[in-house]
C-alpha cells in the first residue's frame, strides 16, 4: 500500500499522522483508531487512486480514524459524514480545525442511518444537487437501515460511481461461530440450546435479515436493470456497488421495483 512507512504490525502513517489498526479504541498518544484491516485500507488506497477530488459520503464515523484517512488520501472536494452516536469527537474535530478541513469535512451526528428523509435533508443541505463520486457504509450492518439509506443516497451517485457497503458478512460468520462452538457441546446440551433457539423463533423473536439478502437483490438488479446497477462485486470485506446510467428519482428509488425474482431467491 503507499500509506507512508507501510503497516508496522499495529497500524501505519500517513503524511505526519498516525493510525492503529483495533476494533477497539486506542489511547496511543494522537493517533487515530482506524477500523479497517491492511487488505482493505490497500483496497481504498486503489479506489481512491483513481479519484479527483471526489465528493463522498461515509456512513459511520466510529472513532473517526476512517474520516481522517479519507480526508488525507482522497483529498475530497467534499466529504459528508453521519454517524448515528450523539457524541462528537475532540480528535477528529481538532483535525478538521488544523488542517483547514471544515467547509471540506462536514460531520453529522445523533443520525440514524435509516432515516430517509433526515439523510436527506442533509445531503441537500450539504451537496445540492451535485453528483457523489464515492459512498462509503460502514454504519450499522443492519439490514432494513443499510437498504434504506442505500435507496435514499444510490439516485446521487454519477454514473460509474461507487456506492461500498463493509462488512456484509457479520451474522453469517456469527452463526458459523455458533455452529462450530455447538458441535464442541455434549448432545444433551446442545439439544437444550437448539429448543430454546425455536421457541424464540416461535415467539415472534425471529433472526434478523442478513444483509446478504442485499447481495442478491443488487445481482438481481443488476441482470434485470443493468442501467441502474452496472456491477456487483463481493469479496470478504465489502460490497461494492458500481452505478449505471439510468436516471433515477431521489426520494422514489425503491430497490424491490426494479428486479425480477423468478426462481424465488429472495426470501420474504
């Protein structure tokens, strides 16, 4: 990756300021907690190679470690954040300050991502009606709130813009977890939990929609509309959703109108 310096074991710099590589956040001196792994920050580093002064949007700021390495590798003309927390972030504000990044860096919080019309609202506010370049999801990995805010923002992507949502696979290799720490139980046990799974199922506490249902419903519409969704491409890390040229109405997109499901691949 050209992160100055490379990945030193923990984390890695870029131009004088430092990032840690934790799913938790660090107290290391000044430098930022990035939540990212070093295949997928070499990843950003190409996809924002390719951009000039990109106007992004990130969904989830987490501990802002992420808004920094975007702020400093795309040098984006603009770049909206939201995050969900109420809480603002002295170090990420202290960053913007110095760097002269406020008109550049615009950060939203107390923003639920599901929130269409306050997300909205903001891009409007934020934006125009100026075309985003790169969209970046790393928020709740919830299903119904990542296909809302997906469906509000998709519409303001140019064409050949890229719309990436991480972390996809969460409550697959959550239950893959479950499965394997099940077989290491003894059978009487492993009976009782498995009881205690379907009457939660039988309450009405149903499991919750895995967002690879979403990988469908985009390969679905990528083969049904290619005008709308140009590419699909998946890989561990991410979904990354490549825009077509068809027109679309913000505030009308709706996902489910434009596929067919012929062979019953996606489940109610």
């Amino acid at each position: 990756m050209t992160a100055s310096g490379g990945w030193d074991g923990s984390g890695f710099q870029v131009e004088d300021v430092r990032f840690v590589a934790s799913l938790t956040r660090k107290r290391e001196s000044d430098a930022f907690t990035i939540m990212k792994q070093a295949d997928l920050v070499a990843r950003y580093e190409s996809l924002l190679a390719e951009l000039h002064e990109p106007r992004m949007v990130e969904l989830g700021i987490g501990y802002g470690g992420s808004v920094a390495f975007f702020a400093l590798r795309a040098r984006p003309r603009k770049l909206v954040c939201l995050e969900h927390r109420p809480e603002r972030l002295a170090q990420l504000d202290r960053f913007i300050h110095r760097r002269g990044l406020t008109d550049r860096v615009r950060l939203h919080f107390g923003v639920d991502q599901g929130d269409r019309e306050r997300v909205a609202s903001i891009l409007s506010d934020e934006l125009g009606h100026e075309p985003l370049d790169l969209v970046v999801d790393d928020a709740s990995h919830r299903y119904g709130p990542t296909l809302a805010s997906f469906e509000t923002i998709f519409p303001r992507l140019r064409p050949d813009g890229s719309y990436i949502i991480e972390d996809w696979a969460g409550l697959h290799e959550v239950a893959t977890a479950f499965e394997r720490r099940l077989a290491d139980v003894e059978h009487e046990r492993h009976a009782i939990l498995a009881a205690r799974i379907n009457e939660r199922i039988e309450a009405g506490v149903s499991p919750e929609t895995p967002l690879s249902r979403l990988v469908i419903e985009l390969m679905l519409t990528q083969t049904t509309d290619p005008g709308i969704v140009d590419e699909v491409c998946v890989n561990r890390h991410w979904i990354a959703v490549r825009r077509g040229r068809t027109p679309l109405e913000p505030g009308s997109f709706r996902l489910a109108d434009h596929y067919t499901d012929p062979f019953g691949m996606v489940r109610p």
